[in-house]
C-alpha cells in the first residue's frame, strides 16, 4: 500500500470540531461513483495542511488501497498548474511506469480513471487555489476520499460536491497552550501578562505560534515583557498581517549569512532545495551554508519535512515565506544579490545535469564545454565521481548511473526552471547547455509541455548567442517531443531549419557528427509518419557518415535504426543481419539498455523467419533487462511476444501465463 504522509508533528492542539465533522463525513458518505471531498479552507499558518494529514491519518483504516499526497505549489508555475503533470505523479505512485505515461493530459485523464476505479484511496491534495485545479484529480470511486487545503473556500468545486471544513484561528485558551508546548517555557506561567499579548499578537494562527516559540526558545535569558515589547514593535512598524510580522521578527533574529540567505532563496529555480543547491546560492561554502539552515529552520523559517521521500536533506520554503522573503530582499537586500545568486545556482545546476547525464547516458554528442567546478558550491552527491578503488567496476557503474537518472528526475523541475531563469538573464550558453542533459532525461520521462518549452528556449538562446552548432542541436531536438504530439509540420520546419544553418557551417569533424546526427533525427520523422522506406534511406545516409568521421556509436546507433526499419519494409533476411551488427557491437561496448533493445528488435525478426530457437533467449534476455531497468513499457512488449512465440510452439498455457503477466502491469499502469 502507497502512504505518503510523513510523521505528525509533536505539537498539535483543537481541530476536534473539523475532525469529527471528517470522521462523520466519511462514515455516512454515499456518493455513488463520485469520492468524499473535504475542503479545508483557511489563511496561511492557520495549520490546514497538518489538519488534513491528521484527518487523513485517522481515516486511512477505512481506506486500505493507499494515501496519495501531492502539493500544487510544487508544480505550479507563474501561478498556474500543470495539471497533467499533477497526474502523472499521482499515476507514479499509484504504480504507473514513468515510460507507461499518457502523453496527452486526457490520456492521462483515463489512466488516473482507470487505476482509481473501485479502489478505497485517500488524495490529499495541498495549496489548491481552483476548483478548476482539484476535479481532474478527483479518483473515479465513490469508495475513496479527497481532502482539499486551500487558502480560501474554492467556489468552483460543484455545488454539494465537497464538505466545507472552514478552520477559524484557535482561541486563546489553545493558543496559550500550543505556545506552551512548543516553548516549553516557565516565562510564560511566571509572566502571564506579557504571555497573554504575545498570544494576542499571533491571532490564533498555529504557525505565528510556533514560531513565537521558537523566538522565545532562542532568547531564553530574556524577560517575556521585553521580548513581548519587542515583538510588538516590530509588529506594528511593519503593517503586514500578523503571521508575517512574526516572520519579520524571526527574520531580524538571523545573523547575516541565514538572512543573506533568507533573500535569496526565492531565486532559487525549484520548489524545494537541497543544502548543495542552497550553498550555490549562498556562495560562501558548505559549512556556512549548513549553519545558516540550520539557523533559519531553528527560528522557523523552513519546511524541513522529507515531504518528498528524497532522504537528501531537501527543504522548502512555502509560499507564504517565500513572498515575505522577497519583500525582505526588496528592503534589506542589495540590488546585486539576486542576480549573482542566479547565475551562481544555475551554473550550478548545469554542472551536476552535465556530470548526471555523463553518468546515465554515457558517452555520445554533446557540445557545452564542462563546467568547472564552483566556488563555495559543493557538488551533489548523487553526481560526485566515482570511488577511485572501483571506478572500473561495472556494478558500481550501473549504480552510479541509477543515481544519476534518478537526480535528474528529482531536479527536474529546478531543471527546467533554470532553462527559463538563464534565458530571461541573458544567460545564453547555460540556456541551451541545459537542454542537453535534460535530452537524457525526456527520452525516459516525456513531459511534452515541459519539453517543448526547454527546447523552444534553448533554440532561442543559440540564436541569439550566435552559436549555430548548437541551433543545430537545439533545432533536432526540439523536433522529437513536436511529432511525437503529432505536430509533424512544426518538427520537419525545425529539421529544415537544422540542414540550412547546416550549410553555411566551415566542414570539420564537430559538423560531420551534427549532419550525422540530423540525418538520424529526420529518418526518425519519417519512422513517425509511417514513411519507413525514407526512414531507412536517411538513417543509411547517417550509417555511411558516421562511418567517415568515425564515430562508432553512430554506427551501431544508425544500424539497430535501419534493422528495424528493414523489418517493417518485410525485408527479413536484411534485418536479421543488421540487428545481429548491432547486437554485437552493443555488448562489446558495455550498452546494456540499448543490448536488450536491439536483442528484442532481433528475437522479433529470427521468430518470423521461422528461426524460434533463437529468438527465444534473446526473448528472456530483453525481459531480464527490462525488469532490471523497471522499464514496463519495454517488459509488457517482451511479454507478448513472448506469448505468440509460446502459442506457435504449441504451448498454450505458457502463452496465457505471459498474456496474464503483460495484462497485470497493463492494469498496474491503467491501461487495461
């Protein structure tokens, strides 16, 4: 069972209105096919989100199928979400491969439908600001339960669809109480005048409490009516609602590297960062940069829960600190720190991507120079080089390279904003240096709106830069994601617009390898069109020119490309000898993905040509790969072929086993 929630906290005090209304809600809901939906609504710090963790805790009996947790926050972006991609994390954690994904948002749509139907789940669904936002992501079973938290009520939500749970602040008896816990301070008892205007102050708000306690944890030896006065001066000099003007105390407590770096974690390009990227945009070394968020989360002013299951130290900053960090900036900060905190991180960013997609990918075509590394701005460690004792062993290799990818898909939305942020800077080469690892990562996870927008950028930042390798680039591979949403006329403008910059390039081997590599990514629009027998004369073409550089993964590359697609023209006997090649050359060159690809592509061939012996190992070989890589879409094609080669052996229960195993991870991917 899937449970996303992460530990309660200690402290935790009221709500028993909301959660018995939640608990009666649930056990006389009778909806049909529609879910339980509890609206939690109310202002920031009013502690909504730990409400419907609470809530969700106590129901999850009820509900053994799952509790599911996704914060829009995460993927919103210039105040709009991407619901698709809300989805496809949602789809993730309810088993769905990465490489199983609809591409096309209503595909994603009917997967979530599918997986969900008749299944008892919980969705915790945190920072909605529309209904809009909250409907496609409801489950498709009455049996299951959403719960909601916003900032207000979300009208857009059909009438009776949900049940309102509006969290008005705590009264002062629970204040005083929460502050007490979290202080644990005999102050308050001994001061209870000075007590009660801080409790005042705060306004019932649960996270202006806490982090009053935390203020009066830090300043321990001083009297409470002192630091009652000093609060509320602080308070009333600002003007800014109440829970903002404790963030403004807790602020002005900060030696100067945690409020040097409080400013400047609104530039920071993802959602939540790691105390790596953070040293980026502090600039001033590890140590400094561990004792600062050590500082700001000691007064308050982080959200270091492990939300993610990342279990590298990854924080947040919500998006109410976020705002009162950005007007901090505006009145304490100089003007030059944002932008060199900028350019820090996003050079940053491009120098793990880069040392990431070495790692994952291997070797093949890149064109941005390695960046060097950073001053004050420890690499990741999921991209540091490998242990010198066993840089040669090929198991530490695979790790390494899992690793890899899977700092790639963990970054990938710091990624794609740094493509963004780099541009809008002026930062041209980071911008479209960017685009190449994050090539590595969309092949294995198509975010085709995400995709599209990178590689638009990176087009436009080489153009702009004047370096027209890299248009080049940038123009083939901006083309994949275009047809492979079907917009073919707009990825064959990008090709042509690839060979004419082509053409006015000076011969030399970097050009010959960019020509190779354009002919391929022609050939592969042609495959898309359905065009096989031009695909098969723009990927000789490729062949014969990385032949003359030579550049033997293109080779190898141009071969597999051609045997399959001498397959789908029927010419058997051709294919066989060409997947054979490329097999070979594979497994000599230690690609054990593209081993078990080609391996497949090969069975497939040597089973129409009657030759089943042979097909079968390299049958089982392509699933053991597959299962290895957890590479569903790939094991689901083995299994039935698996299945026919069974059937025409006349083994027709072998057959019904495969058809049996490829139908389970089709459901487990809500596709069947």
């Amino acid at each position: 069972m899937t449970y996303e929630l992460p530990p309660g906290v200690v402290h935790f005090v009221n709500r028993e209105s909301e959660q018995s209304r939640a608990r009666a809600a649930a056990r006389e809901w009778s909806g049909g096919s529609r879910p339980l939906c509890l609206a939690l609504s109310g202002p920031g710090g009013s502690g909504k989100t730990e409400l419907a963790f609470r809530i969700a805790r106590e129901l999850r009996g009820d509900y053994p199928d799952g509790v599911l947790y996704v914060d829009l926050d995460d993927l919103r972006r210039d105040g709009a979400v991407q619901v698709a991609d809300v989805l496809g994390q949602l789809l993730g954690s309810l088993g769905v491969g990465p490489d199983m994904l609809g591409h096309s948002f209503k595909a994603r749509c009917k997967q979530y439908w599918t997986q969900t139907d008749g299944r008892r789940l919980i969705v915790v669904i945190d920072n909605a600001r529309y209904g809009a936002e909250v409907v496609p992501l409801l489950p498709s079973s009455g049996t299951s339960a959403v719960i909601v938290a916003s900032h207000g009520p979300l009208y857009d939500i059909a009438d009776g669809a949900s049940v309102d749970l509006v969290l008005p602040p705590l009264d002062a008896a629970d204040s005083a109480e929460l502050l007490q816990r979290v202080a644990a301070d005999r102050r308050l008892a001994d001061e209870p005048e000075a007590a009660g205007r801080i409790v005042a102050l705060c306004s019932g708000l649960p996270a202006a409490l806490r982090v009053a306690g935390h203020w009066m944890r830090r300043y321990h030896r001083r009297p409470l009516a002192r630091l009652a006065a000093e609060l509320t001066v602080e308070f009333h000099e600002k003007g800014l609602p109440v829970v903002e003007q404790v963030w403004d105390a807790a602020y002005r407590a900060l030696g100067p590297n945690a409020a040097l770096l409080y400013r400047l974690l609104p530039e920071h390009p993802g959602p939540s960062f790691t105390p790596e990227s953070a040293a980026a945009l502090l600039g001033l070394g590890s140590d400094r940069a561990e004792e600062a968020l050590e500082e700001l989360e000691t007064a308050g002013l982080l959200d270091a829960r492990d939300v993610l299951g990342t279990e590298d130290g990854r924080m947040r900053l919500p998006e109410l600190l976020r705002a009162h960090a950005r007007r901090r900036a505006r009145q304490d900060g100089d003007e030059t720190e944002p932008a060199e905190a900028r350019r820090r991180v996003v050079t940053w960013f491009l120098r793990q991507a880069q040392r990431a997609d070495t790692f994952a990918a291997g070797g093949r075509l890149v064109l941005a120079e390695p960046v060097r590394p950073i001053p004050g701005a420890p690499d990741a460690p999921d991209t540091a080089l490998a242990d010198p004792a066993h840089a040669g062993d090929r198991q530490e290799a695979k790790a390494r390279a899992v690793r890899a990818a899977r700092w790639l898909h963990t970054e990938r939305h710091a990624l794609f904003a740094s493509v963004r942020i780099a541009y809008s800077t002026g930062l041209d080469t980071q911008a479209w240096a960017l685009c190449e690892p994050l090539w590595t990562h969309c092949l294995d996870h198509p975010r085709q709106a995400d995709t599209v927008e990178a590689f638009r950028t990176g087009v436009a930042a080489a153009a702009r830069a004047g370096q027209l390798p890299a248009l080049v680039r940038m123009c083939c591979q901006l083309a994949r994601p275009l047809w492979e949403q079907g917009e073919t006329r707009a990825a064959a403008d990008q090709l042509d617009r690839a060979f004419t910059v082509l053409n006015t390039l000076d011969a030399s081997e970097q050009v010959a390898r960019l020509t190779a590599s354009a002919m391929e990514f022609r050939g592969m629009l042609h495959a898309a069109e359905g065009d096989w027998a031009a695909a098969a004369a723009e990927f000789e073409r490729s062949r014969e020119a990385n032949r003359a550089i030579p550049n033997p993964y293109g080779v190898l590359l141009q071969t597999y490309r051609l045997g399959q697609a001498s397959a789908e023209l029927g010419e058997l006997a051709d294919a066989a000898l060409l997947l054979a090649e490329a097999r070979e050359a594979a497994v000599a060159s230690g690609r054990e993905r593209l081993t078990g690809r080609i391996g497949f592509a090969y069975g497939r061939v040597l089973r129409e040509l009657g030759r089943t012996d042979e097909a079968r190992p390299l049958y089982a070989a392509a699933l053991a790969a597959a299962r290895d890589r957890g590479s569903d879409a790939d094991e689901v094609r083995v299994l039935d072929a698996f299945a026919t080669l069974a059937e025409e052996d006349g083994h027709p229960h072998e057959a019904e086993e495969h058809r049996a195993a490829a139908h389970a991870v089709r459901v487990r991917n809500g596709l069947a």
